[in-house]
C-alpha cells in the first residue's frame, strides 16, 4: 500500500495574508509544516498540494527547498485536488492535514498510517484533541466515490462529506484525557500567529516534534500568553451542512452503487 502524506496550502488567507510565509523562530510556518510531515515515518510521500495561482508559486518553492513533491490542483474544491493528487502519485491511502496546522501530531499521524496498513479504514479522524493537532485518513477508493457523488464544488471544509458511519467504514482515535487542552492551535489570524511565537522558543531541540513536549510547552505558558483563544473556527454555514445530509438521503442508492463499484478496485 502506498501512502501519502498531502499537505493542502493555498496563501489566499484575508484574515492573516500570506500567513504560510510568515516567520516563527527563524523559519516560515511552511517550513515547519514540511519538517514535521517529513518527521512522519510511515508514509511514502510528503505532497504539498496547491493551486497554479501564480499567487502560491512561493509554496512551490518550499517543495523545492525542502526536497519534496508537489501538485498544482483546483483552487478551491479541495477534495477534487486531493483526489487528483492521489491519482498522479497513484496513492493508495492519503494523510491529509492543511498547512495552517504547524503543530499536528507526528505520533498519531504514523499511528493513522498504521491502522491504514492494518484495515484501510474508508475515513479516520480523532476526537479531544486539540483544534490544529489532529489529522484526517482517507482512502483512495472513498475519496473517488465522493468525488464522484458530490454536487459542491467548494469544499475547503469537506469532513462532512464522510462522516457518515452507515455509508462508510469509519476509525476514530478517542485522545486520552491527558492529551487534552484547552487550547487552539491552528493557524488564521494574528492573534494565532502571536501565540505559536511564544509556544516554539519552549520546545527543545533533544524532544523532537513530540507531541507530550509541545503539551508540556504550553502548560509552561502564562494566561496572559492565551491570545487566540477567543478566536472562532470558520465552518460551513449550517444550511450548507444540510445540504450535504440531503444530497446523501436522497440519493443514498446512487452513492452506494458508486462506492460499490469503487471498492471492487
């Protein structure tokens, strides 16, 4: 089985422009992103998925600089670049996480690509940890049923095209309790920025990227560092995510002729 590990990216961002190229402790949050996805021993490839927007061609030097591969897809319906990128690397399975996550979990990303190798569950997520650290599973075969069956073509917030257990085989990776924080980290506006500035400097060199280390750095921090935490996470409108639940009742027979079809692959 060939595993990916596709970072998506655009430097569109109106809250925090060009964000991706902003620096922390001397390197662009790009840079970190790559590093910690390179960090990931379980998968085959490090793909940095963007758009041909000449806008994002920075990014296609940071796959360049960092010895990496790259894919220039559709600008804004983020499934169909995942699905297109799978389909040039020939991927069997694909790790997905979005550049704004400079601190995802390497230890429960290998653990993804694990469980991927043991049962290629059709979708994986995680549930308590922290917003930015946990990371998606999809396989090909879910991924080209949905692409095939969805009647959106934006879909930069797309987990709600699978997490529906009845029409797919879905894992979930419950975080311990004391793996939990309160805390947010991802990254989309000043604030964010201004508090992943005050978390790098307290991470060791010796402790790697290690998750229990990241956690022991911000506990060290002080309340008035919590900048961000008033910060709301964009989603999709909620008639949006009715939507999505209606397309799938209505046309439930149709999806399942699709991934049937598509599993036999």
């Amino acid at each position: 089985m060939k595993i990916g590990m596709l970072i998506t990216a655009r430097l569109k961002s109106s809250r925090l422009p060009l964000k991706l190229l902003a620096y922390i402790q001397g390197k662009r949050v790009i840079d970190h992103v790559v590093e910690r996805c390179k960090a990931v021993s379980l998968v085959d490839q490090v793909i940095l998925c963007t758009s041909p927007n000449p806008q994002d061609a920075p990014l296609v030097n940071a796959a360049y600089d960092h010895h990496i591969h790259y894919f220039l897809g559709d600008p804004d319906d983020v499934l169909k670049r995942l699905y297109d990128a799978a389909c040039f690397y020939r991927l069997d399975y694909i790790l997905s996480i979005t550049a704004d996550d400079l601190f995802f979990s390497v230890e429960y990303a290998n653990r993804f690509a694990n469980q991927a190798l043991l049962t290629k569950p059709d979708y994986m997520y995680t549930e308590g940890l922290p917003l930015g650290v946990g990371i998606y599973g999809i396989s090909y075969e879910a991924l080209k049923s949905v692409i095939e069956f969805k009647n959106r073509t934006d879909t930069e917030i797309w987990g709600y095209w699978f997490n529906h257990p009845d029409l797919f085989r879905i894992h979930t990776f419950q975080a311990r309790k004391e793996e939990s924080r309160k805390v947010r980290l991802t990254l989309d506006t000043e604030e964010d920025l201004a508090f992943f500035q005050k978390i790098e400097p307290l991470l060791r060199p010796e402790d790697g990227m290690s998750y229990p280390a990241l956690l022991r750095a911000i506990d060290k921090l002080p309340e008035e560092a919590f900048v961000n935490q008033h910060i709301v996470q964009l989603n999709l409108p909620s008639e949006a995510i009715e939507a999505i639940k209606s397309h799938y009742q209505q046309e439930r027979n149709q999806f399942l002729r699709i991934k049937a079809a598509n599993d036999k692959r």
